[in-house]
C-alpha cells in the first residue's frame, strides 16, 4: 500500500518496474517459491495472487506473491492459519515424489519471512522495497530461522509447475523460479546393526581380538563347531571362512583391529602410572581385561622333563610343546627341565625355533642344570609386570647345584603367578621320604620372591611360605617320590590296567600319601592321573629298566597347582609325552585355564622387553630349516629313475 492508499503492485525479480515506481534490485536470485497464506474463516475464500507485467498484461506462468490478507480480529488466528496450512502441505508435498528433496539442503536455503501485516513469504536474501518519489516502505522483514519451509512446497506450486513437462514452455523465460533441490548422500543416523555372522574365535586372544559389543562367541561354537579360524588375519585362509559380503572381506583388517581411536580427552585424562581397578582406560583395568579375555582365563601350557643330562637333543620338539591333539596354542608356555643339556643357550634357541614368531621368551632363569623359562604370546607382552626369580640349592654342599629349585614370579593385569620347578633328593629308603620333604621345607622358607612386586593379597600371605604369596602358582619338576611296590607287583598292575585308570598304582604313590596326610605340599592339588610311570624307561624306546638296578617305574615327574580362590585353576589335560625318548624319563605335560582379575597401573610394568637375539636366532633357523625341506621336497619329487631291461 502507498501512503495515499492506493495498491503498489509488487514486483518480482526479472519483471520491469511499473511507471512512476521503482524495484531497489537485489544480486542474489530468489531461491524459493512464496507461499501463498489463506486467510481466516472470517474472510473467507482464498485470495488468488495476481500480478500485472511491464505491459500490464497477466501472466499465468509467472509466480507471484500474494496480496496483504486482513487481518484476523482474533488474536493468533494468523499464526493458527500457517500452522494448519503447514502441516496440510507437509502431507501434501511427501505425497507428491517429483517435489521430494533433501531436508538438510532445504533448511539450508530456505527461510520463513514474516511480514509485520501478518502475512507468511518464502523467505529470499532479496528484500523487496516500493518505491514512491523519496518515501520507501519495507514489504518484509523480521525473517524468521528454523522454519521448515521444505514441508510447503507441495501447495505452494503455481499451475505452471503442476503442468505436465511437455505443457510447459521455455524454461529461460521462468528463470526467477527456484530450481529442484540435489538429493544429498543419505547418512546413518545411528549405529548400523551388527553383522550376522562373527568371524572371532573364542581362543583367539590379542592381534584378533575384536571389540565385545560385537563378539558373538556362544552362537559361533554352536553353529559352526567344526570350523576353526587361523590365528593370523592376513592369512589368507581366513578368507575362506567369511561371509560373502564383500566389503566386509575388504575392511576386515581395520574393521577388527585391536587398535581403537582414542580420543584427545582420554589422552589428556589417561595416567599409566597410576589407576584403580574399576577405571576406565586403565591399562590393566578391567575394559582393557575383557578386550583381550571376554571369560577374564588365560591358558597356561606346562612342560616338566628330566633331561638326563644328554648332550643330544631331540630332533623336533613339536610332539613336546604343540602336540597333535590340541586344537589350540596357549597363551604362556612354561618350560621346566631338571638335569639339562650342557648348553642352556641352545635348548633356549631350540624352544624359541618351535614356538615360532607368535612367541617370545619373556624370561629364563637356571640354578646349575635346572632350567626354566617362560614364553608369551607376543601380543600379551605389554601386560607382564618385570618378572623377578630367585633360586634355592638342597645340597649340602652350595656349589653343587644339582638338586633345589628355581622360581619366576611376574604379575600378569591384576593377577601374580609364580612358577617353580625343582629335583628333589631322593630317599633310598622306601618307608620314609624325609630328604623329600626336608628339601619341600627349605624351598618354601628360602625362596625370596617377590622381591619388588607388590602383593595382591597381603592379608593371606605368610612370611614362612612362599606359595601363600602370590595368586596362582605352579610347582613341577622331579620330586623323586616312587611307588611302595616291588617292580614285579609294579609290572602286574600296569598289564592289568585298562583305559587309563591307574587307581591301582595310584593307590601305592608316596607323594599321593605324603599330600593327604598334610606333611608335603600344604594347599597344592594335582590333576586325575591317567598316564603310564614317567620313570625309568630304556632310552631310545617304551621299555622300563632292563639294567640290573631293575628301578620300579614310578610317577616322579609332576605337576601340581594352588590357588587363592577357589576354581581359579581348571585343569585341561594332564598327560606324558611318550614321543620324546632321548631320556630315561618322559616329560610331563599340563594345559590349565586360569582366572584373571584386573589390576592397577602403578606397578612395575616389563615396558614389553624380551630376549630380542633369541627371537631372531630361532627364527633364522626356522626359515633355514623350512627352505631345507622344501629343496628336499623339490629334488625328490624332480629327481627320476629309469632302468632299462
């Protein structure tokens, strides 16, 4: 409206201005189309936008704005009206697909003007402003933000827009009009749902240890109980077991990296020195423990074998520390020998070369020809604490360090371990095993572990006894303890003893009797025996001592556990090794799950040290070994030979 009261006409960018006024221009074109606002049912039918152009002739293909509608006498009835209108064009526009467009582009080009005189306009950057001689009159103002303007598009299409496309006429003359809206990439707006099927193993610990909100180890087992996953994901043979999305096999490697983004507020927050057992982050808490052992169990493979003092060593110690009939590795290998080779070192290689790159040696310690050494999965060597051993010698005389024992203590997340292996002096006196447990005696008073390592549990600790110490110990090695039989008794018994069970030999075992009468092994338990006598065999083959000693075979070879808490330690096989033969005895052989707890970050970290020259040594000879049986395969399967006749 003009001052006097006559009708501006209003004009749209791209229309010449009428005569005697004039359109202030804008640079920017008008994006959206206005939308047209009915008014109140008090006024009645819809006023009907009508614009004349610079001929004065109406055109039908240009939109157009619509007049100033009356205002309403009820208060908020303006605001009522464009409410129900948007919500009646909101229906209207999602059921029209030609004019459905992406909401995130809309709310950000379009705006909601409201006019002071009531009315509702598709907001553009442009302000239209009549002009008459010096006096200007803003047409709009006060733009509103937020207002989803996307939802009226359906009722705010000229007839021009709703004609069919081969009914319309050149687009260049309708410029003014806004152009369709690019639909822009659809994001997730939340987590996309889990995989159906799971490509973890439940024995599969460190490197291929995925994140627990994804692990489905229950549903694996049951459905696939015969399949078994390779340790290592980049084996290709890991493929093979997948699904057959393909972009899963394409992402596998990041997708279940153990590696997690870490945000810059946990690493402004996060100590490593210090931390509680239920905090978050911790490098030993307990979201750390369940990432690497979602059942809080690591497995432990125990090995005692009285060497003889042979100089030769076996061949291939595979039968030994990876036998055929287990499905699975363990996480520590503990390996105890009483009576060594000469060359501590080369048995040392000789293990490292077996256990292969997955392993590294954690620590080794000897007291004169008892060894011990302890191996680790190479991914777990962050959690060790810095282990510590100390030593123990029977004999009367100190530098003879042929009997007494040997101890390796380390704290493992919140759990501390100590493994002994020892050899007992024997008591030719069949009655009494008194140099036996003379022998038990000083080792517990005078092994001096731990030394640094706090204790987890000082309240059940007692000075005089090591194994109270410590959470879960192992102690294994030659205890000398025989049967109270003679060898012809002996030898009738084992004929007649059929599927494993050695209860009748059992019932003569001295350590069996010594145990439960409480003089020997004070809170120690050892698995069910199913195993022939470890002691004595001719070398080189299955038959007991044909020499004139005749010795009577005898269980001398053990290994025995204790534990804090109750059923921390389960026993997963307990047997001999009768493959390896270089020795009079037979080593032993015992696989236990074992219960972790989780612990704090101010102890005395290992910082991931190993004995690196080992590693490379044995895996040298593990590579040179492997290209000496393949050119071995490789010139037999070459090589021909022709007879003639």
């Amino acid at each position: 409206m003009t001052e006097n009261g006559q009708d501006c006409p209003l004009h749209h960018i791209g229309s010449a201005p009428a005569k005697g006024h004039s359109v202030v221009p804008d640079t920017k074109p008008l994006k959206t189309p206005l939308v047209d606002v009915k008014t109140s049912n008090e006024h009645g039918a819809e006023l009907k936008p009508a614009a004349r152009s610079v001929r004065g002739e109406i055109s039908p293909y240009q939109p157009r704005p619509p007049l100033i509608p009356r205002l309403s006498s009820k208060s908020g009835s303006v605001e009522e009206t464009v409410r129900s209108r948007r919500l009646r064009s909101s229906q209207e526009s999602l059921s029209d697909p030609a004019e459905t467009g992406s909401s995130t582009d809309s709310l950000r080009e379009d705006q909601t003007v409201t006019a002071t005189s009531g009315f509702v306009l598709g907001a553009a950057p442009s302000t239209i402003r009549c002009h008459q001689g010096s006096a200007t009159r803003p047409i709009s103002a006060a733009a509103s933000t937020g207002s989803p303007v996307f939802r009226d598009r359906g009722s705010s299409l000229s007839e021009y827009e709703r004609r069919p496309h081969s009914q319309q006429s050149d687009p260049t003359d309708h410029w003014g009009r806004s152009a369709k809206v690019r639909l822009s990439p659809v994001q997730p707006t939340g987590p996309l749902p889990a995989l159906e099927k799971s490509f973890a193993s439940t024995t599969l610990r460190a490197a291929n240890r995925i994140d627990r909100d994804c692990l489905d180890y229950n549903v694996l087992a049951r459905t696939k109980l015969g399949e078994r996953l390779h340790r290592n994901l980049s084996d290709s043979r890991l493929l093979d077991n997948m699904g057959s999305d393909s972009t899963s096999v394409n992402s596998m490697r990041s997708t279940y990296s153990v590696l997690n983004p870490i945000r810059p507020q946990d690493v402004r927050n996060r100590s490593f020195l210090e931390g509680g057992v239920m905090g978050n982050g911790a490098l030993l808490g307990a979201e750390e423990l369940d990432r690497y052992f979602p059942g809080r169990r690591v497995g432990i493979y125990i090995t005692t074998w009285n060497m003889q003092g042979e100089k030769g060593l076996p061949t291939n110690l595979d039968d030994l520390l990876l036998p055929t009939d287990s499905e699975f590795a363990q996480d520590f290998y503990i390996i105890g020998v009483q009576e060594g080779c000469p060359d501590r070192r080369e048995w040392e290689i000789r293990l490292q070369e077996t256990l292969g790159p997955y392993y590294v040696m954690l620590y080794a310690a000897s007291h004169g020809v008892l060894y011990l050494a302890t191996f680790i999965r190479r991914d777990l060597i962050w959690f060790c604490s810095e282990v510590e051993h100390a030593t123990v010698t029977t004999r009367i005389i100190s530098q003879i360090k042929t009997k007494g024992a040997v101890g390796i203590a380390f704290t493992f997340f919140g759990t501390s371990f100590l493994f002994i292996t020892s050899h007992f002096t024997f008591s030719s006196h069949l009655a009494s095993k008194v140099l036996e447990i003379l022998d038990y005696n000083k080792i517990v008073e005078a092994l001096a572990l731990p030394k640094g390592l706090p204790d987890t549990n000082p309240y059940r600790s007692t000075p005089s006894d090591v194994t109270t110490r410590f959470d879960q110990v192992f102690w294994f090695g030659d205890f000398n303890f025989r049967l109270s039989k003679d060898r012809a008794d002996v030898e009738t018994m084992l004929n007649h003893t059929a599927g494993g069970n050695m209860a009748s030999l059992l019932d003569h075992d001295q350590l069996s009797r010594e145990m439960k009468e409480g003089s020997i092994f004070k809170g120690f338990q050892e698995a069910q025996i199913h195993f022939l006598p470890t002691y004595k065999f001719d070398i080189g083959c299955d038959v007991y001592d044909t020499t004139s000693k005749q010795r009577t075979p005898s269980y001398t070879d053990r290994i025995l556990f204790r534990n804090r808490q109750a059923d921390d330690i389960k026993v997963v096989k307990y047997t001999s090794c009768s493959d390896i033969k270089t020795s009079d005895h037979r080593p032993v052989i015992g696989v236990f799950q074992v219960k972790l707890r989780p612990g704090r970050d101010n102890i005395p970290l290992g910082a991931g040290q190993f004995d690196r020259g080992l590693y490379l040594e044995g895996i040298r000879r593990r590579i040179t070994r492997e290209m000496k049986r393949r050119e071995a395969m490789k010139s037999q399967s070459s090589s021909t030979i022709c007879s003639v006749s």
